[in-house]
C-alpha cells in the first residue's frame, strides 16, 4: 500500500543545530514506518543559534526537502546592537544579557510591536505562494506545522485556506503564554494582533498538538476546543557510550540553552553553603555547562566563589552529547518559573540516560510529574534552596553506586519512534 504524504512545514532543519530542530527531524525519520511519506519545508538561508552537520545523517533517505530564501531582519539588528555580523544569535535572545541594553531593548520592542508573529513574518507570504503552486503540481494528503517560530502556523493557514488540505497544528512551546512574552513589550493593538492569530490557528487547524497537558490546558482555553498531547522524546537507536565518571570529580551536567531568565540564584547559593560545609564535595564538585549558556550564570556563580566548581563547555555536536551526559555522576534540569507545562527533549534525553535528574522547577508540573513516575530524580523549586542541597548531597554520596543501563518500561513510552506512531494514529484519524 502507497504511503500517504505529508507536508512537514517547519524553520529548524540540519544543519540547524539547537533544540528547535529535534522533534520534526525524528518525526521524519519514523513517520515512514507508519505509513507517511513526509516531504519537508524549510528554509534555505535560516538565523540558526548554531550548526550541526552530524543531523543530517538522521534524514532518512531519499527525503525530499523544499527551501526557500527567507529575509530576517537579525543583519540590522546585529548592526545596530554592534554584533558581529557571522555572530550567532542564541534562541532566546529577547531575555539574554547585553552589552548594548537600551539598543537591545528597542531592538525588543520593535520586535515585538511590529514583527508580528515574530522576525520570520517576511517568509510567510512568499511561501504560501510558492507551495500554493507547488501542491497543485505535488498534491499532499496532509499538512504538519511545528512552531517556534509561528509563522510556520501562519504559512499552514494561508495554504489551508487556498487548497483546502487537512492540517495539524503543533505547538513545541506556548505562544501568547510564552514564559518571554511580556519581555516583549507590547502594545495594545500588537498584543490584541498576537491573540488573534493564535485564535485563528487553533481555531482553523484540524488538529492540535503539543507538548505537555499544562500546555493543552492553555490552549484548550484560549482555543476553546480539543488540543492532543504528543511530548518530546530519546532516540533509542542511539548506543550509550562505554564512559563512566572521572572518579576524582563529582561531576553535574546540563545541557541545552539557558536564558538570564531562568538563573536559579538560590540554588547557586545552596551550593555555596554546602561546598563550605564539606570540603571533600568542594574538591570534587564540578557544574558543567553544555550548550548556550547565558553569561549572568556564570557571573552568578562567580559572585559566590565557585569560579572553581564549573565548567564552561559551550555548543556540541548532538553527536556528542551523550559522552557527556553518560561522564556524569547526575543531570541537571532547570525550568522556568512559574511555567509547569514545558517539557523540553533533553529531560528525556536524560531520562534515557539512566542518570539521577536534579530538576529545578515549578512543584506538582509536568516535569515533577514524570520524574516521579519514573523515580528518575528530584525537582525543587528555585527557591526551595534546602531541598535541593539535601537532594544533591544525597546524589554526591551515592556517587560510587553504578547508573541502571535498563530503560525502564516507563521510560520507553517516551521513545520517539513509539511518539511518532502516536502522531501518525493522529494523522490516519484525521484523513480516514
């Protein structure tokens, strides 16, 4: 039986490195598996928050992938908040320090007020167009769009409208209820603009999806209508590398983007007090950071003397990820305040790491949820500073115990091929 085809609209594709590329990169691979040939469009000359050719071995073969150019305004940006022009941009930019703030600021505001839904607005007509026409040659059964950024929604909309295809709307993040959105400084006419797209799409889209039940909460009440939950994912293709701990460091690892946002003050604290207290921990500690780490972490941490207790790793490949992750004695996990519902892929990149999670977040959210059911770990809040040095301590002197290398069955639910033919009993719900 011939697979039925399926438009995946999406910004992050390889050599996109970052988080945002992960989740419809492996839904790709998989959907092929369940009876969906998946035919993607991206961009061709995207502002990635970095480059990682090793995904690009993960498209399956014979894929086929549309590009087209898309105008961003991240060059006058750059320019006019002095940035080099081959800088790249972290994901959450609007939230990160800066040298220049009140350029930074303006930069923010015009952002927010008049690059509505945000700074991919000038790729949404011209692709609407371009696969308007596309579609009627190269017909689909279907269309899949995956934001951030939502004007992968918008595009999904237009052609929607012009061709009438069943569409899925999914959602990796929140839009209006962004933990940023107020950062953004909006006025009353753009934030009534942003409402009302978002309302058009969850109104508009034949199904809705995304990550978390606290996220299809919100949007069950913003949309008024059913919204499905498919969370993120591990590869379980992936062989875990034979490393085990340097013995002479307890070792904390986290990777993935943190914002000036999310600086659990406290926590750092906490540790502060407990290297103070035990000295054999204030020897072998050791917080090490992969990926795009805001620079107020570190200053954060510095200001409390642990200039000696971390490491400063920087982006990695996603190939490499696990050697760190499997060289750690415990992962960390740092949520955002007051937002229960985000579940980002690393949690169950770490999940399938069989290593002890310290997870810094909202009590009784998503994350607390599963970790308890799994009993992968421990979440605190940001400010529940004795809590989180009674978990660490425990974890440091267990240090000597070996991690399980069984995936437990609960874990295993959370493989992406097995998310994928979730979303593809979405999809032959939707088309018959």
């Amino acid at each position: 039986m011939k697979n039925k085809r399926v438009l995946i609209i999406t910004y992050y594709w390889p050599p996109s490195g970052g988080s945002g590329v992960q989740r419809t990169l492996y839904f790709a691979k998989y959907l092929k598996h369940f009876g969906w040939e998946p035919i993607i469009y991206t961009v061709e000359n995207g502002e990635f928050p970095a480059i990682d050719e090793s995904l690009l071995k993960e498209i399956p073969e014979g894929t086929e992938v549309i590009k087209t150019k898309i105008w961003e305004p991240y060059g006058l940006y750059k320019k006019f908040t002095g940035k080099k022009k081959a800088q790249k941009l972290k994901p959450l930019i609007v939230t990160e320090k800066q040298d220049r703030q009140l350029a930074h600021q303006v930069s923010t505001w015009i952002r927010g007020n008049f690059f509505i839904p945000d700074a991919r607005k000038f790729w949404i007509k011209p692709s609407i167009q371009y696969l308007t026409t596309y579609l009627k040659e190269h017909p689909v059964d279907l269309l899949f769009s995956s934001s951030p950024p939502q004007s992968v929604h918008l595009i999904a909309l237009g052609v929607k409208k012009a061709l009438n295809i069943p569409w899925v709307a999914d959602f990796r993040d929140p839009w209006t209820k962004i933990s940023y959105y107020d950062d953004l400084m909006l006025m009353n006419w753009a934030d009534k603009k942003h409402k009302q797209l978002e309302l058009e799409v969850l109104q508009t889209a034949d199904t809705v999806i995304t990550v978390s039940e606290s996220c299809q909460k919100d949007f069950v009440t913003i949309g008024n209508r059913e919204v499905q939950v498919v969370t993120n994912g591990f590869e379980d293709s992936i062989v875990l590398p034979s490393i085990v701990p340097d013995p002479s460091y307890f070792t904390i690892s986290y990777t993935g983007t943190l914002s000036r946002d999310r600086n659990p003050i406290s926590i750092w604290k906490g540790i502060q007090e407990l290297v103070q207290e035990n000295a054999a921990l204030k020897k072998a500690l050791r917080l090490r950071f992969i990926g795009n780490v805001d620079r107020s972490i570190f200053e954060s941490l510095e200001e409390l003397g642990l200039q000696e207790n971390y490491e400063k790793i920087g982006h990695v490949p996603h190939s490499k990820v696990f050697d760190y992750l499997m060289s750690s004695n415990a992962l960390l996990l740092i949520g955002i305040p007051n937002d229960k519902g985000v579940l980002t892929g690393k949690l169950f990149e770490y999940l399938f790491s069989s290593k002890p999670i310290l997870s810094i977040g909202p009590k009784d959210g998503d994350i607390d949820a599963i970790l308890e059911e799994s009993q992968a770990g421990t979440c605190v809040d940001f400010e529940e500073k004795d809590a989180f040095k009674t978990a660490l301590l425990a974890y440091f002197n267990k240090r000597h115990i070996p991690s399980s290398k069984e995936v437990s069955p609960l874990v295993g639910a959370y493989s992406r091929r097995n998310l994928t033919k979730k979303l593809a009993d979405y999809f032959d719900q939707l088309v018959g």
